[in-house]
C-alpha cells in the first residue's frame, strides 16, 4: 500500500489559518519519501508520527520559499531526533536528496547544521536532470523540467515535476508548473492520480485538461486564492468538470 501524507497544502501565501507551505511525503513498507519541504513540514510531520529516521530520499521540485522554507528544519529535525532518542537512520548514516541548485542548498545546510553537534545523520546530494533520478526496492522516481523557473540567458532549468511508480501505480506530483500540458511526457498513456497545483491555475482548466487524458484522479494540492477563498465551491466546480477531483487539505491521508 501507498499512503500519501499531505502535511502542507498552501501556496506561497501570506500565512493562512490551518494551512502551511507545500510538503508532502510517501510511505512505502514503513519507509517514507519527502517532496517539497514547506515550512512547518517537519514538525507536522514529526507530531502526526512520521518517524524521521525512516526518510530514506528528499525531493524538492524548485527553490522557491514555499518549497523549501521548512528544508533547514527538516535536516534539523533528522539530526536532533536520532542524538536524542540515540536511534539509527534507517539508512545507516545517510539519506538521499535531490535538488535543482546545489548551491542554494548549501546554503540551507548552513543554517541547519550552525549548531549540530557530532556527525549526525549525513545527506547525500544530487542535483535533479531529467529521467531517472531514484529507485529502490519500492520506488522509482523520475523528473521533467517545466517553464516555472527557467534562466532566459542560459537556458538552465530550476524547476520540475515528478512521477512517482509504486506497487504498479504510477503518480505524478505537479511541482509548479507554468502550463499543465508540460505534465503529459510524465502522464504518457496515463496514470492513477494526479496531485496538481493551483496555485497559478484555475480549478476549471485543470479539470478540463484532466479530462481529456488517461487520469483516473485529481487531487488538488498548493492551493491559490481560487480555493483558498472558498474550499467548497471549488470543489463543487471541479466535480462538475471530472467528477473524480478532491482538494487536499493538511494532514490528509490518501492510500492507494
């Protein structure tokens, strides 16, 4: 079984009562694989009891704060629960994670070891391509670029979507994107459920493209004004276009 936890649903808004930045993690056999780190995401992670010696691989779709605001703390998090609790990381000494700026996350590593205190629990870093980024004996993940964050000089990348195959589904996690038919490389013939932002889309237009792909669910997650304003009338306008679209909320629990 794959269980989905949302543990911040938000956009890059002014904080919002009941909600935070984006996050969520996988649990897969008792292991867990974090994309996005919003802010607060460790600690509503932690308290709902996500065991963070079993994340065995961070994601993180773009660097923008509300992706990542809550990355320093995260790392934190890791390191002060196994010296506390005198627990070993489920990988031993390490976990894995993959960014799209390596130098922005040496940044955030900075603040988050400022005062550690021994060697801690390490990270391997990787910086994110297209194609395979990951796979273990319960998940294989891989990433596409998007037009969200692209240098016009130089033509890198900083942005990306990702799709998630497990135990024969296959899930693709938005990120943001600037169209959503940048998506359809990772949707491909289809695929089981869609987790997509609206924080730059309207509930409609996702529904529609949604429509006319091989998608069998919408979540709807990073949530814009539309939603934000008022959950329940988007959710009766998304339902009215794909019947099978649900807007998450934090600390919601999918299971496929």
């Amino acid at each position: 079984m794959i269980k989905i936890n949302f543990i911040g649903t938000c956009s890059g808004t002014e904080p919002e009562a009941g909600r935070h930045h984006c996050s969520l993690v996988f649990e897969i056999n008792g292991i867990y694989y974090w994309f996005d780190a919003g802010e607060n995401c460790s600690h509503a992670a932690y308290t709902s009891g996500i065991d963070v010696q079993r994340v065995r691989a961070v994601f993180i779709s773009h660097m923008h704060i509300d992706h990542i605001g809550g990355l320093a703390n995260l790392i934190f998090t890791i390191n002060k629960v196994a010296r506390v609790k005198k627990t070993e990381h489920i990988n031993s000494h390490s976990y894995d994670i993959f960014v799209p700026d390596l130098d922005k996350l040496a940044a955030v590593k900075l603040i988050a070891n400022a005062h550690r205190k021994g060697s801690g629990v390490g990270m391997v870093d990787h910086k994110i391509t297209d194609g395979l980024l990951f796979e273990d004996e319960n998940i294989r993940v891989s990433a596409i670029h998007n037009d969200h964050l692209r240098e016009a000089d130089t033509g890198d990348w900083h942005s990306y979507s990702y799709l998630i195959e497990s135990e024969g589904r296959r899930i693709v996690f938005s990120g943001d994107v600037h169209y959503p038919h940048e998506l359809d490389p990772l949707i491909a013939d289809g695929c089981d459920l869609l987790i997509m932002e609206t924080g730059h889309h309207k509930v409609a237009d996702v529904c529609e493209f949604v429509k006319s792909r091989n998608i069998k669910r919408l979540i709807f997650n990073h949530h814009g004004r539309e939603i934000l304003s008022d959950p329940a009338a988007a959710a009766e306008r998304a339902k009215a276009i794909f019947p099978n679209a649900s807007i998450a909320n934090d600390l919601d629990i999918v299971e496929l």
